[in-house]
C-alpha cells in the first residue's frame, strides 16, 4: 500500500489510523503513536456504497478543514455552522458538530470511483452531540468524535494528512 503522509510545520510528519475494532483513532509522527482518541464508526458496519450508511476502509486524506472559528458544539448542515449549538447527550440524532475533516478516498475501487467514493458520500471525522456513544458503533458512516477531541485533533493535523481506515 503506497503511504501518504504530510510534513507538517513543526516538521513532524503526522498520519492518522482509524482502528474500527477498538473504535480508536490513533495520531502518530513517523511511526511512533503520540496521541489515541476513542471514536464512534458506523452502526451499519463496515462498507463503501453510496447509501449504505457504513465506514469505508482503506487510505485516505484529508481533503478539507471545516469549522476554525466555530464554538463547542456548533452544529453544522451541508459543511457549513448552522448558527445553533447541539446540547451533549440530549439527543438530537445524528448531528454533525464543532469541526469537519472532510475525507477523500485515494484507492480507486476501494474508496474512489463511482458509487464508492468517500469524498462524494461526505465521509468525515466530526464532533458529535451523542458523546455518551463514543467508543461503539453507532455513526451513519462518518468517524464521530467528542467535540473537544476533534478541536484538538483539528488542531495538530493538516490538508492532506493521510488517515487509514482499517478493521
């Protein structure tokens, strides 16, 4: 598998791996882990459909940063702040909230190309309102994080950091 990484300003080369079996998100410089956050996967399962609901595996990137300025909780609609806070763990349902990494698949006919494309099915890392739900399945296909964990993380990474997504 042909590696993606971004040097970052601090000249650390940064990458993320996504484990869905532990629902963690690992941070790493080089190959060393310097940060772990537990995450939520889809509920649905593992998959690359359009329409199926499910996380999709294999490399990808970050395509886009969305959210810099917003608050804690501010819920997002089509990649932009709807102007409203999400209340934590007061249901809501499936919210997108605080920060968007937007993800783009580089492996054609595993997570690019038509009906699987996970830049055209808007797979994201992202804050979610339902927290207590961190940690088990329970997303629509996106990676879901808690809100200060996907601040911070959005924090350290860069456009084009690569993200694993594995089993």
């Amino acid at each position: 598998m042909t590696s993606y990484r971004v040097r970052q300003n601090s000249g650390l080369c940064l990458s993320v791996r996504i484990n869905i079996a532990e629902q963690r998100l690992y941070l790493y410089s080089d190959k060393k882990i310097i940060k772990f956050y537990p995450i939520s996967t889809s509920r649905y399962g593992i998959g690359n459909k359009v329409g199926s609901n499910k996380t999709p595996l294999g490399l990808h990137r970050i395509a886009s940063k969305i959210g810099r300025n917003a608050r804690l909780g501010a819920i997002f609609k089509r990649r932009r702040n709807a102007g409203k806070i999400a209340r934590v763990n007061k249901g809501g349902g499936d919210l997108i909230t605080t920060r968007i990494l937007r993800l783009e698949g580089l492996q054609r006919g595993v997570n690019r190309g038509k009906g699987i494309d996970s830049f055209q099915r808007c797979i994201y890392i992202h804050g979610t309102p339902e927290e207590k739900l961190i940690g088990k399945p329970a997303s629509h296909g996106c990676i879901r994080m808690r809100n200060s964990d996907i601040m911070k993380l959005c924090s350290l990474v860069k456009r084009g950091t690569s993200v694993e997504i594995r089993k």
